[in-house]
C-alpha cells in the first residue's frame, strides 16, 4: 500500500514478525555504501517495521527509498541529517517525515551541498601537500556516483596504505583540527529545525552522545536547542550505553521531547555500524515509531509511504 504524500493514516497495521524499526541509515547517495533497493532488501532480511532515510544534507535517494520500500510492505519515513555547528562542536540534526518534492527545500539544500564540495577539493590539496595524492576520479569511483564525503576519501587512505582504518584516517589527517581538516558552510541548528518545521517534518536530535561521553554538555545544548523547537532525541544508537540512555531519557522527558533511535548505518563505509534487528541485538523499538508517526499526523504536510 502507498500513502499519499502529506498524508498519514491514523492506523497502521504492523506486521508480527518483527519488532525492531532503523530510523537513522545512509545510502551511497550521501556516504553510505548501499543502493535504496540493497537497503530495502536488507531491512527485510532483518524484519524491520520502520525505517527512513536520512542521507546527509540530501534527499535526492529518499523517493526511490520510500517506493521500493512500499513495494516491500515496509512502513518508511522520508529523512535527511543535517550538519550544524554549536558549542563549537558538529551537531547532526534529523528531519523526519519531510516534503522531499517542495523546491523550497532542495533550493536551501545547495549551499550545503556546495561546500561539501568545496571542502573536498581543499582536503584533497592538503593531503598533496602531505605528500598523499588522491584524485578526484579516484573519490567519485568509491562514491558510487552519489554526494562525495570524508568517508570516502579515507577508504581511499586505507586502499593506499596510508592509514589502517577509518577511525585512523578521521584521527590522523580529516578529524576536527587534524592536518587535512578543512570546515564547511552550515546553518544554524535553529534554521535548520525551521526547515524542517516548514517541510512539515519533525526535527530529532542525533547521536547526542558523540557530543560529550562524560554527558556534561547535553542538558544545556538540549535545553537551548529544545527552544529553537526541537522535537526529539534519537536515544537508542549503538554507542549509547545504558548510563547515557537513562539520562537523556530524563533530559527528553524534562522537556516533552520525542525520543527515536537508528543505527547510523553506512555498510562498508562504517562497518561497526550492523543495521538494526541484525545478531548483534541493536532493536529500537516499535512503540518509538509508533510515537513518531503519532506527530507526525498532526503535520499536514508530512510525506509517508508504507
């Protein structure tokens, strides 16, 4: 069955089979490196009953995502992440249930789009003046076509010998201050929930735990970004410990925030990253969805296929 764009039916019926839902996964159109249908075929294998993709500063996978995932009896949310900066630090922010086909959208998209450009052409400079060539044919041939990334020009590291990881390629040369690092154009966390508010979405606070491990830092970046008009937190990621859990559960419910959950899946651009549901045991759970498409209602605007 198909929903119409900005339509949600107040019912859904979930299957049995399953009970675990992705709300955070990229395809190789952003930095990932799976197809919409390899991510489709996956989740199925995995059971899933919800998903969305939420490919960085990009929608331009999520129609091909939320057919084929339709075709597949897969409830999907349209989804993007967005990267801002606050506290000097990079905060991600999810918008779900978005109208991927308002111009007004893709319009404010280009200028994040741009600069990840640009700042792959000034990182591939710096690695030359470090004495490690990378081409830029070489970094559109592991994109697989789609929006170039960091990730990608470190598995160009780690094929050249350079590095043996990701962790170390991010640690050594393309991480925050590291010798290749070079920053990009981003909005501001409130223009982007307003967006996101605009294209009839819901905006979702992500991985929040990456931002502080000694989980110092997020009362007060929540509580601010709360005002802006944020509406959830995505608690349940794979490097969120039960201590942390158990504190931006109270954080969120101290300010009547959502709370959501994804794996951040990337395929082999991220391999310590397993989809949700897989042996690994990593389940977000299906009453979380269920909250979400219950706002989600609410906003008129919202695009849904199931």
């Amino acid at each position: 069955m198909t929903i119409s764009p900005h339509i949600i039916p107040s019912s859904i019926r979930f299957k049995t089979s399953g009970m675990c839902v992705d709300l955070h996964i990229h395809s190789l159109y952003s930095d990932g490196s799976h197809t919409p249908e390899e991510l489709i075929t996956l989740a199925a294998r995995n059971r899933l009953q919800g998903l969305a993709l939420t490919d960085h500063d990009t929608i331009e996978g999520v129609e091909e995502f939320t057919r084929l995932g339709s075709q597949a009896g897969i409830i999907t949310l349209t989804g993007v992440e967005i990267s801002t900066n606050m506290y000097q630090r990079a905060v991600h922010i999810l918008g779900y249930g978005i109208d991927i086909n308002n111009a007004e959208l893709k319009l404010w998209l280009r200028p994040l789009q741009e600069g990840r450009k640009q700042r792959n052409t000034i990182i591939l400079q710096k690695l030359r003046d470090l004495g490690i060539v990378i081409r830029e044919e070489e970094v559109q041939r592991v994109s697989g076509g789609g929006q170039i990334g960091r990730p990608h020009i470190a598995r160009l590291l780690i094929e050249k010998g350079v590095v043996d990881s990701f962790e170390a390629a991010f640690k050594r040369y393309l991480g925050r201050n590291r010798p290749a690092w070079e920053d990009r154009f981003s909005y501001t966390p409130a223009a982007t929930i307003d967006m996101i508010h605009r294209m009839g979405g819901v905006a979702v606070l992500a991985h929040p735990g990456h931002l502080d491990p000694e989980m110092r830092l997020q009362p007060s970046l929540i509580q601010e970004l709360a005002r802006y008009g944020l509406d959830g937190v995505e608690i349940y990621y794979p490097t969120h410990t039960k201590k942390m859990r158990k504190k931006l559960k109270a954080i969120a419910a101290h300010h009547g925030l959502l709370l959501t959950g994804g794996s951040d899946f990337h395929g082999s651009t991220r391999p310590t990253h397993p989809l949700a549901g897989g042996k690994e045991g990593f389940c977000p759970p299906l009453a979380m969805f269920e909250t979400l498409l219950t706002r989600l209602r609410r906003n008129s605007q919202s695009s849904f296929s199931c």
